[in-house]
C-alpha cells in the first residue's frame, strides 16, 4: 500500500520526521511520583539541552489525575517538545498533553490492560482532543512495577522469537509503534537479541526501554534496530548522563542502515 488513508498526528508525525532525520529518537520518561513538578521543569529543561526529543509523563502508580496535570503543565512551562502521556490506567488521561500512546499491554493477563481501560478512556481521549498513538505494549521481566500493577505475564528474554510474534501482531492489527519495555529501573535492559529478532519481523518503528543507564546500552539497543529510545530512571538521578545517551545513539544510528525506511517508504 502507497498512501496512507488517514493523516499522521502532529507529534507522531514529528516523530517519525525525527526518526527520518537523526536515525533514532530519544525520549525522557517523567514520573510524576517521583519528582515533584518544579523539578520536572528543571529536568526537562535539562533534558532539551541534552538532546532529547520528547517527553512522556506516566507511572504505574499514578493514581491522581491532577499529579499528571501538575507534571505536564510544568514540562510544558518551560520546553515546546512534545508531551506524550504513558498511562497506566484511566486515571493517567490529562487534558494538557499532546498525545497519548493509546497502548495496549498484550501480554497482561487482565482484559481491562489488554482493552479495558482503553473503551473507558475513549472518550476522554476525543473530549480531550489528545493526539491518540496507538502502540503495542509488550513486557519482559518480572521483578517491576508495570510487570506486577499491568499483571503481565512477563516475555521471557531468551525467546525473541515470542517477542518477535507478538510484536507482528500489534503490527497486524494496525498498531503503529511496538514499546519492548523491560519496565522502569530494571537491572538490565531488553537484550539486542531480542531488538534484532523483532527488527527482522517488524516494519513498524521500535520503541525500548528500562534499564537503560549507559551510551553503550543506548548504542546497542540501536545497532539491533532500535528506533525510540526511553529513559526515565537514569534522567532522574543524573541529568548529565542524557549527553553521554543522546551522542552514542546518534553515532550508532549513523552506523547502521536507517531501520525506519521500510515505514517511510512504504507508508503503513
Ligand atoms: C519505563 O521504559 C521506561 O517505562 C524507562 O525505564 O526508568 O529504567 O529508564 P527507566
């Protein structure tokens, strides 16, 4: 297919127009349990300086409305990126933001994660006129709070080929970004293997994160087709840190082929 039968959002088209010209995006996960809002705004700013390209706003334990309100209003005080809302429930729709990745979390064992919330939130969404960016959710490892609050039944790492089904399917069924979430401040991030394996099946753009504290895990998850790189635990104790992720990222998305073409080219 050629053209595309609706028309991209203003930030997912500024996304993938990122993705087009840099080769990777990188996006600041804000939690707003844990930094309170006039800190965002000092991180965010941070965080623009340090190359980032975007923000997403969200936790699995955000039960308040008004703390998403709060966060984003602040991000939004100081930084004109995009703001896109990471919800973990219905709770998590703010009116403020930009977007929303309207997820679903495929491998949760519960209907309201998989498309539960997702029919309640609908017309929050629409009210709201929140840009809606449908993403396939999946979840590795057990020991997080996404894995536990979501009740996912946590992919195992050394079966990407498990991965590499599920993320087809969220292709299949039209979902446009597919998130391999190791869930946030995991020991370890998503092992390129498994990246790789769902590159080879995937045409959609990639999103990976947790776990991610170095330019060298920034730089591999890219190598192994990466497209959307996520950090959240690593900006919060160390904003510095961004540069080092930001400039091995950019290095490493200029070694490789832009995994991106087939979408760009292809449309969806
Ligand atoms: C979590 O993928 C994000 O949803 C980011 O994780 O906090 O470990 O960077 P970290």
């Amino acid at each position: 297919m050629k053209t595309l039968s609706f028309r991209l959002g203003k930030t997912e088209s500024y996304l993938i127009n990122r993705l087009r010209e840099k080769g990777f995006v990188h996006l600041t996960l804000f939690d707003p349990e844990v930094k309170d809002a006039s800190s965002l705004a000092e991180l965010a700013e941070k965080s623009e300086e340090m190359g980032t390209d975007g923000f997403m706003v969200g936790g699995s334990t955000v039960y308040f409305r008004e703390m998403m309100d709060e966060a984003i209003r602040a991000i939004k005080s100081v930084s004109n990126l995009p703001v896109i809302i990471f919800p973990s429930n219905i709770t998590s729709v703010s009116p403020h933001a930009d977007a929303i990745f309207y997820m679903s979390l495929l491998n949760s064992l519960e209907w309201w994660f998989i498309l539960g919330a997702q029919i309640h939130g609908a017309l929050m969404v629409k009210e709201y006129r929140l840009e809606p960016i449908p993403v396939g959710y999946v979840v590795f490892k057990g020991e997080t709070s996404v894995a536990a609050v979501g009740r996912a039944f946590p992919l195992p790492e050394s079966k990407p080929n498990l991965a590499a089904s599920y993320a087809l399917a969220a292709q299949l069924l039209g979902m446009r970004l597919i998130y391999l979430e190791a869930g946030s401040g995991a020991e370890s991030p998503i092992p390129p293997d498994v990246i790789r394996t769902v590159r080879r099946v995937v045409d959609i753009p990639i999103i990976v994160g947790g776990g991610i504290k170095s330019g060298q895990s920034a730089a591999e998850a890219i190598l192994a087709g990466a497209d959307i790189i996520v950090t959240g635990t690593l900006v919060e104790q160390d904003p510095q840190k961004l540069a080092e992720i930001t400039d091995y990222s950019r290095r490493a998305a200029r070694e490789r082929e832009p995994a991106i073409s087939r979408y760009i080219d292809e449309g969806l």
